[in-house]
C-alpha cells in the first residue's frame, strides 16, 4: 500500500494546530487553544440543578462556568461511532431529580448561547477498543468483513471483560496481535476503576477524567499505516507523540521526527496561505469556478459559481464545475469544521445522469469524514442538504473575533492568528538571513499578547528581535525591518 498522508504538529504556547496532508493539500485542520477548552470526552462528577420536564431533560453542575445539557431521552455513548453496527439493549432508564449526583461525560462543546452537552453513557477510547461501562452493547467496526478476523478479535476482547461493560473494537484493531489488544484493554478498564474511586472520593461538582492532548487524540483517530511522516516542531510535544507511537503505533516507528528548521514548519509545507483561505468566503476552483461558503451558528450555505471558463460547451462547463465543487466541498467541511445543518447550491442541470454524477462524487468524498454525516439526494434545483455533527469548535471560532467595527456583521483576524503570521513571515526573514538583527514594529494588542507569553517572548529576545510597540497600528498591523 503506498504510503500517502502526512502530520504536521504545530505546538506554540498559546495553539496547537495540526494538519494532515495528502500530497500538498490539508485533508484535516485541528486547532485548539488553551483559552477555550472544549472539554469534550472529560468526564465529571455532577449535580443536577434543575430538572426540565418539558424538553426531558436538566441542567448539570459540573464545576464549568456554565451548567452543562443532559438530553434523558437520547443518551448514547460519546465515542460510538459509525463504525458500529449493533444497538445497544435493554438499557433501563433512570427517573432523574434535582439534588443527584452522577458521573456525566462532555459529548458536545458548549457554545456562546448553550453550555456543552452531557451524556451519562460513558465511553472510554482507545486506539484499537472503545470502552463502555454499564452497557451490554459488544460489538466491531464494519469496516472489518473478514468474518474470520471479525470472530478472533471479538473472541480476544469478549472472555476477557466479565462484568456489565460494553465495548467497540476499532477498525485499528484488524490485523493486530493479541498483546496490542490486551495491553490497551488493561489500561482501559485500570482507567475507569480509577474514575471510579474518585467519583466516591470526591464531592460534586469534580473532573474525573480528563481527555488526551488534541495531537495524541489524532494520532489515536486518525492515523494508520498510509501515513508516511509524522512532524513535530516542539520537543515536549514530540516526546508524547513519539511514546504513543510506540506504545500503539507500531507501523509508525521510524516514521515520527522533531522538527529543528528555523523555517516554521507550516511555511515550510506552504500551509499558511492554505489555512488563510480556509478564513474566507470565496474558494476558487480549479477551472475558473468558485465556491461562496457562508457560515452561521447552526446553518451553513455553499453556492457553487461557474466563474470564468475556457470551455466553450455551457453544459459542459457546468458538469465540469460541478463535480470540482463536490470533491473540494467535503475537504473545506472537515477543515473549517463546520456542524449541523449545511446546504449546497449546485449549478442548475437538466439531465438526471448528470445531478446523479455530482451526488455520487460529493457522497465518495464525504465518506473520508470522521465525523456523522448525513445527506438527502440532490434536487432538480440542485439542491443538496446535509447534516454533520458538532465535535469541536469551527475554525473561525479559534482564529476570528467579532469585528465592532461592523457592529458583528463581519469579523477580523484576533490575536492569535496575528502572532502566529508576525512570527512566521519573522522566522521566514531571520532563515534567509541568520546574522541580521531584526526590528520589528507591532500594534499594542500584539505587543501586549507576546510580553504575555513568556515562550514566545523569550524566542525573540534569543534571536536579537527588536521589538517596539507602535501605537498607531491597528490590531493587525505589524512592520518588520533589517
């Protein structure tokens, strides 16, 4: 099998990014910053504040800034994902009430309006098993078909777990030894005991759990034996990566190395303008075509343009844009990370064989996705509607603020997105000229942001980086000079 991704992992002070790139294009874009945690997949010791009988549901303090949602009616595990088959059954159903404690599991980050969504199913993940206490659910990837493997590995996990626990084996699991397996087992149910003592040990509201670093979970999610180098540009953060590699990934020895380029790693691979373009409403497309995309809360719009063409034959033109819209749409959903419901607008085309065509290519790409999607066939109008589940925060929501300017019509680039390009394009300057001393005159929000980050601060200062605050700079404005 040829090898084909690669993982870039970005760790500054303040953001984590990391990119998987097929050839010279990012597949998937994570980005997280330590300000706004997700807390997705901690798990918590609550206390119910308040039992809304009409949505059959309540509003649990787990010791966040907001009380967390917890949904009775539908309570399914965080970490079952379309890889499973089976339904889990004969599930008693609790009768909450106001005062109770119980242990809750973050499935859905919170937002400006809502606090994040809880589930009482919780799930244990694992690079090869799902874990899931007080479930009978047992189940395998579909992804695995070979019926004799499918039995080995159910066999291999299911004498081993006697009590009441449910568990998924993951499509990483296929072709491994048994050691893999049990190993990952232990450390699975020696983690859930272990919740399970400080749930009695300690008072609500109290975290019990908390969820790996994002560039663990991708390693855990994400890569497999097509991936031919992993990345990364921070010691203490390739150190992780290398000892979970090891651990867990053992086609990925060999594979893992720190990067020590004075060249930032993602000018390096030319993802800086890419990620940008991510930010923006107009796409272009290859052939003179353009997609709009506008985004919102909880509705997202995609209109495909013809634009500009060399093609003489218009039904040809719009066929040929179409189907180049229904490849690259999946790939800027996944990157921006976009959730709920998304509508496309294709190009008007007459012939059925044709809107069959553009919904087959755009139902292969989607089919890359992690993340649930849903999508209802293609209108006569072209038409497509879609739904994707919410598993993080947008892109826009890491890297754009609300401009006041515009009175929140628009947005601009915040501070960290800003650091991040005065510190790229510095290093790219610094690289070409290693004994140049550098002044650098930035805006008093970026002045004031990496005094603040003593890292960042201190990398200057090492490299001979004049700084000097210029106050006149808008928020985005900085000038450097030899």
């Amino acid at each position: 099998m040829k090898e084909k991704y690669r993982l870039l992992v970005n760790h500054e002070q303040f953001l984590t990014r990391l990119a998987i790139m097929s050839e010279k294009k990012i597949e998937y874009l994570f980005v997280t910053r330590n300000d706004v945690p997700t807390g997705v997949g901690n798990i918590y010791k609550g206390k119910i504040e308040r039992v809304i009988s009409g949505l059959n549901a309540a509003f649990v303090n787990i010791g966040e800034s907001r009380n967390g949602f917890l949904p009775f009616g539908k309570d399914e595990p965080l970490y079952r994902t379309p890889e499973s088959e089976e339904k889990d059954s004969g599930q008693v159903k609790k009768h909450h009430r106001t005062g109770e404690e119980i242990i809750v599991q973050i499935s859905k980050p919170g937002t400006s309006e809502k606090g994040m969504k809880l589930t009482t199913k919780v799930s244990l993940p694992g690079r090869f098993l799902i874990l899931i206490p007080d479930s009978s659910l047992r189940t395998l990837s579909k992804k695995i078909t070979d019926r004799k493997e499918r039995g080995r590995l159910f066999d291999i996990v299911d004498r081993r777990i006697f009590d009441n626990t449910g568990f998924i084996i993951r499509t990483a699991a296929e072709g491994k030894n048994e050691g893999y397996l049990l190993r990952e087992l232990k450390i699975l149910q020696s983690t859930w005991n272990r919740i399970k003592r400080h749930a009695k040990a300690r008072n609500a509201p109290s975290v019990l759990w908390k969820e790996l670093p994002i560039f663990i979970n991708v390693l855990r999610d994400y890569v497999t034996s097509d991936y031919k180098e992993i990345l990364v540009d921070d010691e203490k953060a390739y150190g992780e990566v290398r000892r979970y590699a090891n651990l867990f990934l053992p086609e990925m020895r060999g594979k893992v190395s720190i990067y020590k380029e004075k060249l930032p790693l993602f000018v390096k691979y030319g993802l800086e303008k890419e990620i940008e373009n991510f930010l923006s409403k107009k796409i272009p497309l290859p052939s003179g075509g353009s997609l709009i995309i506008e985004e919102g809360e909880t509705l997202n719009a995609i209109d495909v343009n013809s634009g500009s063409s060399d093609r003489t034959n218009f039904k040809e033109t719009v066929l040929h844009t179409n189907v180049e819209a229904a490849k690259e749409i999946p790939r800027q959903i996944r990157a921006r990370n976009l959730s709920g419901l998304i509508v496309v607008d294709f190009i008007d085309m007459k012939r059925p064989h044709e809107r069959r065509k553009v919904f087959r290519t755009l139902s292969d790409n989607l089919e890359f996705d992690k993340a649930q999607t849903k999508i209802l066939s293609i209108s006569k109008l072209g038409i497509v509607e879609m739904s994707r589940e919410k598993t993080d925060f947008k892109l826009s929501d890491m890297l754009l603020d609300r401009c006041e300017r515009c009175r929140g019509t628009g947005y601009i680039k915040n501070v960290f997105f800003i650091a991040l390009k005065f510190k790229n394009e510095l290093f790219t300057k610094v690289a070409r000229n290693p004994h140049g001393r550098f002044t650098a005159e930035i805006s008093r929000d970026l002045y004031e942001f990496i005094t603040r980050n003593k890292s960042m601060h201190d990398t200057l200062i090492k490299h001979r980086i004049h700084l000097r605050e210029n106050t006149s700079f808008r928020e985005s404005e900085f000038k450097i000079t030899d």
